[in-house]
C-alpha cells in the first residue's frame, strides 16, 4: 500500500504526522497561513509561517501528483496492460517525472517508425536478433522482405533486408528508450557528471557582446548557480549562444569504435555484450542509436528543464526575500516628508506629505536642463519646508537622482540643521501612478506628481505604500522576466501577505490595498472596510468591524487579530491579541489582581503571572504565553528602528571613490551572487558573496538584506565602465589594479571577482554575460 499523504506530506517538511494533518485539516477548512502561523500554534504544535508555506506548497504538489497517478492507472487498465508489478511500481512514485517515466510506453502517441515496423510484421525479427545474436543480420532480415500487405506504404517501405533490419533497429531502440529504470539510471548519471556548455553562435561575437562569458563555457550540470544557468538560457533564447549537454571527456581516450559511458549503461540494461556474434556488430549499433537519437535528445530536454526549473526557483527566493526585506524596512513614522522625483527636461516634481501621509502641497522646479533654475528651485523648496515643517526629504533614484541629490544638499545647508535626506528606490512609483487606484486616491494630482507623493509615503511607511504595487514592479528580482510568472506572482503574494500581517494594519487609516493584504479579507472585503468607514466614520472597537458588509464569522475570525484600532475604548483592539482571547485576558487581570492599563507593558507583573495556570479546554500553554508576551509589549512592530546611512562628505560620484576608502552604505539588492550597496555614488557598488565576510558564504541572505546599512571598503573602481567593487572584509588588503583581475568562465571556474551595476538613470549593460544579469537585475 502507498503511503498515505499525511505521512509523505510530514517527511518532506520534517514534522510529525499529526503536526501535517493539524495543518491540512485547517488549511481545508479555510484558514490562512499568517493565521494559523499567529493563533493556531496549539493546534499544529508550533508550525511557523515558513513550514506552513512550504507545507501549503507540498500539499497541492502531492495532491497534483495523486491525481496524475490516478489518471495513468485508469488510462492503463483501460489498455488492459496494467499488471500487479506496474501498479506496485506506480504506487511507489514520489515524483511526477517517475510517473510519467513509467506510463512512456502506454502513452498514445504519434505513429512512430517502430509501430509502422511492428504492423509491417517485424517484431518477430528484432526479437530474434536480440534473443540470439548468432543470426545473421541481413540473411534472417531477407525472410521478411516484401511478407507485408501493401497497406499504409509498408510493403514499400521494407522492400529490401537493409530496410527491414532498420525497422527492427526502431523497434529495439524505441523499447529500450522506454525503460523506465534505464532512462531514470541515466538521468541521474548526467545530472551528477554531465556538462552543461555553450557557444557563441556563429557570426554572433559582436552582437552577442554582453554574453561574452559564456562564448567557451562547460560546467557540471547539477553544480550551475542559478544565475548562470539563466544567462545561458537568455542568451540561448536570443540565438547568440549555442548550448548542449554533453558528457565529460574521459582522462583515459577510449579506443575507437568503443561505447561511450551512456552508451555503456544501455548496453549493460538491456543485458547484451559484444561477444564478436553474427549479430554483434547490428546490435551495438542499435545501442548507440537508442542513444543518440532517442535517449539523449530526450535528457537533454528533461535536465534542461530541471536547470531552469532550479534556477527560477532559487531566484523567485531571491526575489521573495528581497521583496520582504523591503516591506519590512524601518518606517520613518509620522514625520513631514517631502518626495522629489527626479527630472531633467521635465523638472523634478515635488510632493510634501504631512505626518499623517496627506498631500499637503505639491510643485515642479526646474534645476536642470534646459532651464538651469538652481536657485529659484532651491528658494521655491526651502519655502515649502519653511511652511509645513518638513523633515525628510527623499529623493527618488532614476534620472537626475545625483543632480537632484545635490540640490537637496544645497537646500539643507540653507536650512541648517533638522533636515536629513533620503535616496529611495523609485522602483513601481510610474506603476503607481498610473494606476487606477491612485486615480481615485490622488484624483486631483497630475500622474506625474503622484510619483512624487509614492516616493515621499515609502520612506514614512514602506508596507503601506508598496503594498499598493505589483510586487514584481518593485526592482528586486533576479531575471524576474525569465521565470514562472505564476509561480512569481504565487510567491510574492504570499510574502507580501506575510509582511502585511506580522505588522498589522491599522483599520481605520489603511488603504483598500492594504486591507486586501490581510489574512481572510478579500478585495471586495477591504472596498466594503473603507465605504463602511468612510459612511459611518472610524470604527470604535473590533466588534464593529462585524458590521461591514460582507465580513462573517468565518472572515471575522481570520482578519480580527491582525486589524487593529488605535485610540479605542478597548486597549486590546490596538494589540495583537485576537478577540477570543479577550476571555483569557480578562481571567489574567483578576489573577494579577491589576486593572489592563497597569498590566500592558508591565512585565515585572506579567512576568509574576504563571502561564500554566490557565490552562483549560482550548486553550493551551503556547496561547497563553503569546497573549501575555503582546501584553508585555502590546502593538510592538517588528521592524527595526529608522536609520539612514551617513554618506561620506565629498563622495557624490564615482569619480571621487579611491581604493582603501572605507563607507557607509545601505544595501538595495541582494541576489545569488552578492549584493549591491548605495556608498552615495549613484551608482551602486557590488560586494562578491566571497567579500561579504571572513567566512565562507552559501547564500549573502544569511549576511546581509535589502535595506541594511553596512560598512564596505573599496577594492577597485572602473569609471569608464562604471563599476565599483566593494569589500565587507574591512581588514582585507586593497591588492594594486591587475592582481585580481576576473578569470573567464571555464568549466569548474569560479565567478568574476567583481561586475559593476549600471547607473541608475541610464541603465546599460556592461561587457559580459554576469554583468548584463546584473543589469538587468538593476532594470527590473
């Protein structure tokens, strides 16, 4: 009997069955990830959001693959050729490639060459050379010559003894290549030895620049980072690249006329050896056939598609993770923010929000070219601070971001001290913008200048205002474009929602967007949350959100504890204590013997309470420790506290960094093989993952995040092709230009030391192929 799906579900994701089926029983039952993450504990015994996910993930995947079984069983007994052997094989498959492995021979299929051999009455031959390899080939092959009816051409088509041993050659080679343990033996073999290489194409070296690292490239298949592999795969789809897998070249040459390894293995299943038989010689070619026409192009295409699959898969992470870092990022709060959005001819479009993020004021001036009104913009901004009390600026990084960032340093002289600014990306702001959202959000705004109001808005709360962008506008992937777009968009919602719901969301003045990001409400829900709040003013206590059109028990009971109401009769509404837990609260304040408002924050009092004194019927220890730890420090927001990066004086281009100098920096992407830094520059320096610490450093997410400051020190610095190379290892010596230039891709080698990105208003893409991915990194 197969293993039942709770047990396979709880291997995969290391938990016990009855953590599995906890969570899959209330997964079906219409709970979300964040909730049970946050208020069912008890029932899964401690599963987190990232086993949820992952189980959630496992589930629908096992789920797929039981349904595809099902499928093929029914479709083979249906043929009557299922035996008791193949449903035991079937049964055992833990992989959908398995499974199709094993139903390849019963698949309805084009008509091959081999059921036209067979109909023409040939498979009594190919069985009597393989059985018996003292037959002569063309002598037994000469009693089948011209035995077939003329029907479909076939009397034609084996009218000679060459004809027909080909025909016998088709039917061996096409039954052998549907060995379902051969194929998964040699499978296996080439994804551990095999080489994944590619070529320029011809007459491509020119036009095909930007991949120049992969013009001579060969790695073991199953060893290529992710980043490369889609390099290769943009450059193959480009047509500048030629790529193949190819098997490795022996230290020892075999002697002409020998099987390859591949070959070998064919031979060694079908159990046949060349013993100098009459037959020998026909049949060894019919093993390097199966090979060569019908095995290897066939791998290729499997292994191809696990690299990619692999490789989107590791950068839909990145992506993922980065796209976290920065909703999670340090809000600014309620501070006056003015957004400058950066312009040349157009002018730099100007948006000052007060502490609440309301438009207060908006305005263009025109610094740049063609105009050059330097000082009349500096007079029309230092008005605008004067009048609502500005005190961040932040400055939007596309075109004109390091001329604008100028003027805003200007600006902050004249206006002394009070004042700080801040480069923000400006990544999705144009997406916004357009949107019919902020056309009903900002419906008297020019679209430009909403751009302005988004840059201005992300600085004071980056999940709120993000969260009203496509996720995948945001600028953080990874080839974004090359990769599962659903499978992207399924993973981004999912962080997206996560973030949102570990921070919470205040009912009363989140957006429709943001409420649509909560644990159990659905679009419609948040639309019917703000016309509700807008007919009948702020909601007074959680309970009222019952009241909203739409909004159940069911739903109720999933979005409560993630809404809160600040400023309410009821404190709790304000915390992360979900209201079925307002009994338990109430049974905590008469053993403390202290009102809620001595007892919130009070963790000396808290701390005196005994957790396991409340235990009862559902409720259990685990529940009881959270509502007393969000009692110790009630709405507390998991991110960290607002920083910003303190540039150093006279660092405002490339040209003025010098190899030795140490910066401050704040990182804005992390990817596979490092991370980008922001050293005031405007143009973003790249720390190597080997430069990132004194250690040894699979994944750069186990060291640094989007959104960090860190302190890097400058290895080299290219100004014609703008790159800057960074080091976390402050201690690392600064070798003298030339000793560790990058070495060319090469099977086995190691990436480029270091690749620049392009400037962030005029992205290009420097030479060779890594470069261009991370340019296109910066692009996206």
């Amino acid at each position: 009997m197969p293993e039942s799906l709770i047990v396979r579900l709880a291997r995969d994701v290391v938990i016990a069955p009855k953590q599995a089926e906890a969570a899959v029983a209330l997964l079906d039952g219409g709970a979300t990830v964040p909730f049970i993450a946050r208020y069912r504990k008890e029932v899964t015994d401690g599963l987190d959001d990232v086993q949820l996910r992952f189980l959630e993930e496992r589930l629908s995947y096992l789920r797929e693959l039981d349904e595809r079984r099902d499928v093929v069983l029914a479709t083979i007994k249906e043929q009557g050729k299922l035996t008791d052997e193949l449903a035991v094989a079937l049964d055992r498959c833990v992989t959908k490639q398995e499974i199709e492995d094993l139903y390849l021979p019963y698949k309805v299929k084009r008509r091959t060459k081999a059921q036209i051999a067979r109909e023409a009455g040939l498979q009594p031959l190919a069985d009597a050379l393989y059985t018996d390899p003292t037959l002569t080939p063309l002598a037994e092959a000469a009693k089948f010559v011209n035995t077939v009816p003329p029907a479909d051409g076939a009397a034609v088509a084996f009218a000679d003894a060459q004809a027909c041993l080909d025909g016998a050659r088709d039917i061996l080679s096409e039954q052998w290549a549907e060995d379902a343990t051969l194929v998964g033996k040699l499978r296996e073999w080439l994804w551990t030895n095999g080489l994944f290489e590619s070529k320029v194409a011809e007459g491509k070296e020119k036009d095909g620049d930007k991949f120049r690292d992969y013009f001579d490239y060969a790695e073991p298949i199953g060893k290529v980072p992710s980043h490369r592999a889609l390099a290769v795969f943009r450059g193959w789809l480009a047509e500048v690249l030629t790529v193949k897998l190819v098997q490795p070249v022996p230290e020892i040459a075999p002697a002409p006329g020998t099987l390859t390894v591949c070959e070998g293995m064919v031979a060694s299943q079908v159990q046949w050896s060349h013993q100098a038989r009459a037959a020998d010689d026909w049949l060894k070619r019919v093993v390097s056939w199966t090979w060569k026409v019908k095995l290897a192009p066939a791998l290729e295409r499997d292994l191809f598609a696990r690299l990619r699959e692999g490789a989107e898969e590791v950068a839909i992470k990145v992506f993922g993770d980065n796209v976290r870092d920065l909703l999670l990022a340090a809000p600014a709060g309620n501070k006056v923010v003015m957004g400058l959005d950066p312009g040349i001819r157009t002018g730099v479009k100007v948006a000052v929000v007060d502490a609440t993020g309301k438009v207060v004021a908006t305005n263009t001036v025109y610094p740049h070219e063609p105009r050059k009104d330097w000082d009349g913009s500096l007079h029309t901004l230092r008005k605008l601070c004067e009048a609502h009390g500005v005190q961040l600026i932040a400055i939007g990084n596309g075109t004109a971001s390091r001329e604008t960032d100028q003027l805003a340093a200007d600006l902050i002289k004249q206006l002394g001290a009070g004042v700080t600014k801040v480069v923000v990306s400006e990544a999705g702001a144009s997406v916004y913008s357009a949107s019919e959202y902020a056309s009903q959000e900002l419906p008297d705004l020019d679209v430009s200048l909403r751009g302005a109001v988004s840059i201005a808005r992300r600085l004071q709360d980056p999940l709120a205002e993000l969260v009203k962008i496509d996720p995948k506008s945001i600028g953080v992937g990874q080839y974004q474009h090359d990769v599962n777009q659903s499978l992207l968009a399924k993973k981004l919602d999912a962080v997206v929602e996560d973030c949102v719901n570990s921070v919470g969301v205040d009912v009363n003045l989140a957006s429709a967007p943001l409420l649509t990001r909560v644990a159990g409400l659905s679009a419609s829900n948040a639309r019917n949350i703000v016309a509700h709040r807008e007919q009948h003013g702020a909601f007074g206590d959680r309970d009222e959100i019952r009241k909203v059109s739409g909004i159940g028990p069911k739903t109720f009971e999933q979005c409560a504890g993630f809404l809160r109401i600040q400023g309410g009769a009821n404190p709790l509404d304000a915390s992360a204590v979900h209201p079925e837990s307002y009994a338990l609260v109430q049974k905590i304040i008469e053993r403390a013997k202290k009102p809620l408002s001595e007892l919130l924050g009070n963790g000396a009092a808290l701390k005196a309470v005994p957790a396991n004194a409340f235990v009862a019927d559902g409720v259990g220890e685990i529940t009881v420790r959270d509502v007393l730890a969000e009692l110790e420090k009630p709405g507390r927001d998991p991110r960290p506290e607002f920083k910003v990066a303190r540039f150093n004086e006279g660092v405002n281009d490339i040209k003025d960094l010098v190899e030795g100098m140490i910066l401050e920096g704040t990182v804005t992407n992390v990817a596979a093989f490092g991370a980008f830094v922001d050293v005031g520059a405007h143009q973003d320096g790249l720390v190597h993952v080997s430069q990132l610490a004194n250690k040894f450093v699979k994944d750069p997410k186990d060291v640094v995040k989007a959104g960090q400051i860190v302190k890097v020190k400058v290895v080299e610095v290219d100004v014609a092709r703008k790159r800057i190379a960074l080091t976390m290892k402050l201690d690392a010596e600064v070798r003298p230009r030339g000793d560790h230039e990058p070495q060319r891709h090469g099977a086995g080698s190691r990436d480029r030391a270091w690749q620049g990105a392009p400037h962030r208003g005029a992205p290009r893409a420097p030479d060779g192929a890594m470069a261009a991915a991370f340019a296109a990194l910066k692009r996206q």
